[in-house]
C-alpha cells in the first residue's frame, strides 16, 4: 500500500513520540519552534498545502507534500492524516536526506 520508502522513518518516529499530526498541532509545533518538517498528503486542500508552505517558508522549516492522506496516516498508524510534523531533529534530517534523493532520482 505505501509505496512511499521514504516515509518509513514516520513509523519509528512517531512510535518514539516525535511526530504530531493534524492542522492545529502541526500548526502550534512550527509555531513554537519544535517542527523540523512538515510533511501534507498531495489530496490535503490546496488552502492547506498553501497555509502550511507559507508558514513553513516564514519560520524556515523544510516542508514536503507526499502520498495521499490515507498513506501519511498508515506510516503513522493512524486513520487519515493531511498534516505531519516531525519534532525530532535526527529523524528529520534523515526523512529529508531521503525525500530528497527520491526527488533527485525521478
């Protein structure tokens, strides 16, 4: 089902606490500063993908759309998830370094 490897890191992150999803908690982590990335589903809505590209842009975190809503909340094991943001400097260097590759691989 999720053909998205790069997303695997989601699972341990968020099994180790360093992952909070939803529009108001992602909002609040990039917002105080704990966000490293943020990651939305590409069928998140286009007001959402912008809110958080902005918001993302203005308090410099890396920011990504990927795989739908229902892959994002599997890789977290939860139900349907628009909005991620991974709290753990580590494993978001990590989800980067490997987003990036597959992006540079297409």
């Amino acid at each position: 089902m999720n053909n998205h490897k790069e997303l695997s890191l989601l699972g341990l992150a968020a099994k180790a606490g360093k992952v909070v999803s939803g529009e108001f908690a992602c909002e609040k982590a990039v917002r105080s500063g704990s966000a490293y990335l943020v990651l939305t589903a590409e069928d998140a809505s286009e007001n959402t993908k912008k809110k958080f590209r902005d918001m993302c842009s203005y308090y410099e975190v890396p920011f990504y759309t990927i795989g739908t809503k229902e892959e994002l909340g599997s890789a977290i094991g939860k139900e349907y998830r628009a909005t991620l943001a991974m709290t753990d400097e580590n494993f978001s260097a990590a989800t980067v370094k490997k987003l990036e590759k597959v992006r540079h691989e297409q």
